[in-house]
C-alpha cells in the first residue's frame, strides 16, 4: 500500500511523483497553515470536548464561517467536523420538507447516504442528463417539492453538474443539495465551485464542501441560507450531538480561505498546467476531455494495455493513478493536476503517455 511522504509517493521503498489525490493546490504542507494551527493550538487547546451549543463554541469557528460566507459570497456557513458529514447534516435537518428526492446515478457515498434522511422516496437518474430527470420529475404531481441531490464537479472526469439546466426544470419551490467536495475552490472563475461555474444563483441551491481537498486543511462546510443553518443547527443530529472539528484545524482552514481569496497566481498555475497536459496528450493521440476540473482521465484500457502502462509509469518514477471511481464501469488511469507539479514532472509524465500512444 502506497503511501505519502513529504516529496511524494513512497511505494515499494521508492519516492515517486504522483498525479493522485486532491490537494490541489498542496496547501497541505503550506508553512502558514501549520503556523496557523499552531498558534490556535496554544490559544485554545486541542480538542474543546463539547457540542457547539453547549460549551464547544469558539470564535475560530464564526470566523471561519465568515470567511468562508465572504469566499463563496454565500449568506452563511457552517462548519462541521468532516466533509462527508455536511450533506448528512443537511439532509437530516431537511427531512420531511421535500416530497421526492433524485439523485444522479454517479453521485458521491455521502449524497447517497444523505439521501436516505430526507424522509420521502428517492429515485436515482442517468447521470448528468436533464432530459431524464425531466420526465421524472412529470410523473410527481403538481404539489410536488423535489430536491435534487448530485455532486458539483465529478471527480472521476473532472465534469460539472449542469445546474442551470436542472434549475430551469425544478418548479420554484425544488431546491439542489450540491455535493461539491472537488469543486470548491477550483471551478469556478474565482473558485467558487460548480454554482459559479454554471452561473446560477445560490437562491434554490444548498452547496457542501470539504475543506481538506483544495483549500488543505479539514473539516466540512455548508453554504447555504440564514434558515437552512438555523434547522441544521436545531435539528440535524450530526451537528448536535458531534463535538466540532479541533479547533488548531479550524484555524489552519481560515488561514487557508485567506490565501486562496488573495492568490490568485495558484490558481492560474493549476490551470496553465492543466491546458499545456491536455495539449501534449492531445497532440500524442490521446482522446482527452476538455472538462472543468483539474482531471485528466484517459479513455479505457485494456487490462493488457493497462498492466503494460503502469509499468511504464513506475519505470520512469511516476505512481500510477489507476483506480475505480464512484460508479464508473471499470477502472481508468485519472491524473490529478496541482498548481505545485513543476514543468519537468509533466513533461515526464507526457513523454510516458506519449510513447505509450
């Protein structure tokens, strides 16, 4: 099992460059991050061992929040102790305030479990396909209230949920839980995540995030309005009943916010690395898609072809990214770019492809 070290992958006792994972912008390892926590750590101590609405609450968490409302341009946040819990959450407070639920078909565990809590009958949909969910959503009845449940950006392709286009189907009184783990941050003109990416108001939208993809650090977040976080803070037992993320972590995540709402140069970065990959490998033969996330995942291989390319990849010192993503029929090699690959790496990876081809 591989596993990582501070220069990249350690695996069969060798240090290797790895295109996996999703810290996109390898804020993990930022020193003003760590500096950070630490200073949190030594104002407010480890662990604050209580619920939010007892004794747990600290300012680092409010000001997180703000931060985060300030980044997304959201009306509120509100932070919760993992990333997987916030549709949870969310979905918890919600029950039995939405007659249907429908999901796309390649959405994320978390969106799937979070399905099950809204209390009313849930039907998945082909993925990423409006016209479907449009017939679907006929067979309801005129006093139905949907919500539809999907993530933000996929992560095994790099794709966008087409917001707009459901919110042009979902009567006025749908709403959209968004499971937007990979996106915030990194679609979006400013990173705002998939809403902003698709131009959409946040009105009828509830977007989940992850802090400990792309902004670095920990924890989960849910952008949404003054009432929703009202129910999630009365009634989701998620939030309750859980003692809230350390605070050193929430302190190292409003350090993050902070850097990636002023640089701007990580960003371009990202994407200029991204455009010169998808280039050379288009260059080389190479159907790649142009999608919005920071992905670059190659057509399906044979298992032949694919045994063959992981070879290749570890005998030039790269760890071969080839998993099995979500619903995805079989595996695929998925490279995940970051701002920090330098030239050399991409080069190197783009020559192996290359030949391969």
């Amino acid at each position: 099992m591989p596993f990582a070290g501070k220069n990249g992958i350690r695996f069969n006792n060798r240090t290797l460059v790895h295109f996996s994972g999703c810290d996109y912008f390898r804020l993990a390892r930022d020193p003003r991050l760590a500096a950070a926590a630490k200073k949190t750590l030594a104002d407010t101590g480890l662990n604050v061992s209580a619920s939010r609405l007892t004794t747990g609450n600290r300012t680092v968490y409010l000001q997180l929040e703000a931060a985060l409302a300030k980044f997304f341009r959201a009306e509120v946040a509100l932070v919760l102790p993992d990333g997987y819990l916030a549709p949870l959450a969310t979905a918890q407070a919600l029950a039995g305030q939405f007659t249907h639920a429908f999901i796309d078909e390649y959405s994320h565990g978390a969106s799937q479990d979070a399905s099950r809590m809204l209390d009313c009958p849930v039907k998945k949909f082909p993925h990423r396909d409006p016209a479907a969910l449009k017939k679907l959503l006929a067979k309801c009845g005129r006093n139905a209230r949907p919500i539809l449940l999907t993530d933000g950006m996929f992560a095994g392709d790099g794709n966008v949920a087409p917001l707009r286009a459901y919110l042009k189907i979902l009567p006025r009184n749908g709403m959209i839980l968004v499971d937007d783990a990979h996106g915030a941050g990194v679609v979006g003109q400013t990173g705002k995540g998939s809403p902003e990416h698709e131009g959409v108001s946040r009105e009828r939208i509830i977007q989940c995030a992850t802090l400990s993809k792309a902004f670095g650090a920990f924890g989960g977040i849910v952008l949404c309005s003054h009432a929703v976080r009202e129910r999630i803070m009365a009634y989701s037992r998620s939030f309750v009943g859980t003692t809230p993320l350390p605070p050193p972590l929430a302190g190292a995540a409003l350090a993050s916010v902070k850097i990636l709402g002023r640089d701007t140069a990580r960003r371009k970065r990202l994407f200029t690395n991204l455009s010169w990959l998808r280039h050379r490998l288009r260059a080389a033969g190479w159907e790649v898609a142009e999608t919005p996330g920071a992905v670059v995942r190659l057509p399906d291989l044979t298992d032949a072809e694919a045994t063959r390319l992981k070879k290749a990849l570890l005998a030039a010192g790269i760890y071969p990214p080839y998993i099995k993503y979500g619903a995805a029929a079989r595996s695929t090699f998925r490279f995940v770019i970051s701002s920090e690959h330098t030239r050399a790496q991409l080069q190197t990876l783009a020559t192996v492809l290359a030949d391969f081809r």
